[in-house]
C-alpha cells in the first residue's frame, strides 16, 4: 500500500453500497490453492473486531478514538520548520561572517557589517517570534530542532567575543549605529535560542510515555489490514476475470454513487476495499456475519 492506513472517500451509505456489491464477488465455495475464501472472510472479521477492542482500550486510557487507527508520531508543521529555517540560516550567516577566515588576519569591517547586520537583525527577529509563540508537539519531539539552536548559539557568543575585542575599531570604521544593532541583536538571538532550546528540552526531551498494550494493537491491526488488502484469497480465476467483474460492477454505480468513491473503489479492487472498510470502524456497513454465508 502507498500508504500505512487507506481513508475511503464518500459517506457511509456510498462505501456500505461498494462493499454490498464487493462482497458478492467473494466466491461461495470453501476450498481453494492457498487457503479458503471463508478463511479469508473470517480474517478480516477478526480484524474488525481487533479495531473495535482497540478503541475501547483508547477510550480507557483516555486517548482518542481516532489515534486508535492513526499513526501516534504527531504531523510535523511544515510552516514552522520553513520560518525556524530562514531564523537559523539568517542568524548563522549574520554571525559567522564576522569570523576571521580563515588563513587572513583581516577583512574589509563595512563589507563583513553590510551583510552581517541585516541577516542578524532578521535571525534574531524570527526566533524570537517563534520563541515567544506555542512550541508544536512534532517540533518537540523533532532531533533536528535542539541542534540547529545550539549551533547558532555558539556561533554567535563566538562571534559576540571576537566583537568585544575588536569594538572600537569597528565602530571607527563602520560607525557606532550598525555596530551596536549587530550587537543587541546578537544578544537578542542568543535569548531567542536559549528559549527555544530549553522549551524543547524541558518539554519534548522527557522520556516518551511507554507503549500501552492498545498502541501495540494499533500496529498489529495496521499490520494485518495490510496484509489482507494485499492477499487475494479467493479461488483462482482466469486472467483479467476479477477486473472485469469489478469493472463491470462499478459501472452499474455510475451516478448513484460519488465518482471519487467509484474511482477509489476501482483502484483498491473489491477485496482491499472491504477490507479498509471494515478496518475503519466508524462506517455504517452491512453486518459482518453477512459476509460469512458467502
């Protein structure tokens, strides 16, 4: 599967309609080359009723219903990383350009200031909106965050030292004005990284709770409805014979039924589609017990 869990497309009555006619293509006899159909049936039986012990144990545990079918790693803030990235890159390059290059005694001070005081003065404006705003749990729990903001630090008390012995010369070449912005600004991007850092430390670098007994049936679920929507456990039949069934069945849906649902379906195949159906647990669906007299 392209993904660890498939979301049907349409509302309740749509998907009970797909699979009511998906299930009249599971065949009526018992035995076949690798196993039986009402094997396969009776599997994907137990795995409703796995979800279905896997939501209770999340209601119990005080967890919502839907972590019970989801995965448990929270969605990274795409938005967050794209502003946190601009802040460090900003921040590193308005610092580290006033660092001796290396194999030079000296550097031209107004060339070094005009890129060095815009880019810290933007760096340090950033971190320190994202300091001041909520911290997001995935960032929390991110190994890449606590990095970046160490590395920026210490390249700036560097560069914040060698500024400090240096003051007066720049301030007679430059002028005290850029001088003193890089200056507070620097100070401002430390507390601004000292913030961050310390926020994901005390927060997302605390041991993870441990893995409850529903978490592990989440993954064992997951598991087998992967499992099942791949296996074609039905008895062999001559090629392109199930696809034309099937092409045919959803074509008789054409305009009862929403085309994303129908195209949806068509990709899947029938045996997939009851299987995340099923798996779903919140559908209104044909009763289980139905599929079994297959």
């Amino acid at each position: 599967m392209r993904s660890s869990v498939v979301r049907l497309a349409g509302d309740d009555t749509a998907i009970a309609t797909v699979v009511s006619r998906a299930s009249a293509l599971i065949p009526a006899g018992r035995a076949a080359r690798h196993g039986s159909e009402r094997a396969w049936v009776d599997r994907v039986i137990d795995l409703a009723l796995l979800r279905a012990e896997i939501v209770r144990r999340m209601a119990a545990e005080g967890r919502g219903e839907r972590s019970a079918v989801t995965s448990s790693a929270p969605r990274q803030p795409p938005l967050w990383w794209t502003v946190y990235i601009v802040g460090v890159v900003a921040g590193f390059v308005g610092t580290a350009v006033t660092l001796p290059p290396k194999g030079r005694d000296t550097q031209d001070p107004v060339l070094m200031m005009t890129i060095a005081e815009p880019a810290v003065v933007v760096g340090a404006g950033v971190l320190l909106l994202l300091a001041m705003l909520p911290l997001p749990a995935a960032v929390r729990q991110s190994p890449s965050m606590l990095p970046a903001a160490v590395l920026v630090a210490v390249v700036a008390v560097l560069a914040g030292l060698l500024m400090s012995l240096r003051y007066g010369a720049m301030v007679e070449a430059v002028g005290a004005r850029p001088v003193l912005s890089w200056s507070l600004s620097v100070a401002a991007l430390l507390v601004a990284s000292g913030v961050l850092a310390g926020r994901r430390h005390a927060t997302g670098g605390k041991p993870a709770r441990p893995r409850t007994r529903a978490q592990d049936g989440v993954r064992e679920a997951r598991r087998r409805a992967q499992r099942l929507a791949r296996e074609l456990s039905y008895t062999p039949r001559r090629p392109g014979e199930l696809e034309r069934s099937w092409a045919r069945v959803l074509d008789d849906l054409d305009g009862s039924v929403e085309p994303a649902v129908v195209e949806q379906a068509r990709e899947l195949g029938p045996f997939a589609y009851i299987v995340w159906a099923y798996y779903d647990g919140d559908l209104a669906l044909p009763r289980l017990r139905n599929l079994r007299r297959r």
